[in-house]
C-alpha cells in the first residue's frame, strides 16, 4: 500500500500560500487519479488518530493508497505522519512520498528524489525526526518569486497572487506526471 503526504498548513488563511504547495499537489494528484477509470478515490475525510484529513484509494488491481494532509500544521507534520504509517503499516522506503514546497527551487520548477536533506524545512525535519530515516521519496515543489530580500519564513505565508498560483499549478501537474512514470499505484 502507498502512502502520498501532501504538507501545508490547515485553514483557509493558507490555502493560496507557497507553504501549501504540498497540499494543493495532493489535491491535484487526488483530482488526476480520480478522472482514471484506472482508480476509484474517496472523499476527504478527518481520521481523528492519525490527525490528517485522508482519501482512500484503490486501483483496479485492488491495490489500496491512502492520500493524506496532515492537520498538524508544517511544523509538526511528523506526528501525523508516524501514525499514518503505523495505522496503514507502510513500508517507508519503498512506499512513502511527499509533496512539499522548497524554496531552493524557483516558482514552476519541480524535483522528484530520494534522502534529500531538506535544510531548514520544519515539516521534514518533523517527519525525519519521527521516522527516523531521509529513504523515502519527495517531490519538492519550487516556490521562490522572491522579487526582494525576504525571509523566507515570512514569504512561504504570504498569499500567491493569479499568475503564480497559475504557474504553480502548472508545475504540480507536470511533477505528478512525472511521478506517474517513477512508481506504479
């Protein structure tokens, strides 16, 4: 079984953020395997113990995924995450992906990898420190615009305005196409 995990912070006041770059991928990805006749996929809905919203999935090889936003906010996105993985006993390395903002990769480019220290970013060191392992898969979505010095802390929560969210949905749904061809739910 797949586990997809989409970062972002809950709520509305964060929807249209570079920060929530994870979550709006997952949505995507969620939306893509939908429109298949290859998948059926569920609504969203709060699992209290793992606190994330989840959609599970099956192919028409009846294989199960689960896609799931952590309710946690960033920073502490690996508590959610070891009881994701616990409750659906995944197996990490070969079965683990996250979708996240980085803001060492310009607004509509993407990178899909393995063990890729992730610097300062709060929500995978939480996930790091609470598997205790880098071997998984991450598809990091860029979100650098920064037309002035800002700190990054400060512009991952500032709102995205038309033409980058419209460049930023266009990268996640190239990094998803692409994700399509590394694995096989």
């Amino acid at each position: 079984m797949f586990l997809f995990v989409g970062l972002g912070n809950p709520g509305e006041k964060y929807e249209q953020t570079p920060h929530n770059a994870g979550f709006r991928a997952l949505d995507s990805f969620r939306e893509y395997l939908g429109h298949t006749r290859a998948y059926d996929v569920g609504d969203w809905e709060l699992d209290k113990y793992t606190n994330s919203f989840i959609s599970i999935g099956r192919s028409t090889l009846q294989q199960k995924f689960v896609l799931a936003k952590p309710h946690t906010f960033m920073n502490n996105s690996g508590e959610a995450v070891e009881q994701l993985v616990k409750k659906f006993e995944i197996n990490v390395e070969k079965n683990f992906v996250v979708f996240h903002d980085d803001l060492d990769i310009k607004l509509g480019n993407y990178k899909i990898g393995r063990r890729k220290n992730p610097k300062t970013h709060k929500g995978l060191l939480s996930i790091f420190s609470h598997l205790k392992t880098i071997d998984f898969l991450t598809v990091r979505i860029g979100v650098d615009n920064r037309q002035e010095d800002v700190p990054g802390e400060e512009y991952v929560l500032r709102k995205y305005n038309k033409e980058e969210l419209e460049i930023l949905n266009e990268c996640i749904a190239e990094s998803i196409k692409q994700l399509r061809f590394s694995i096989t739910v």
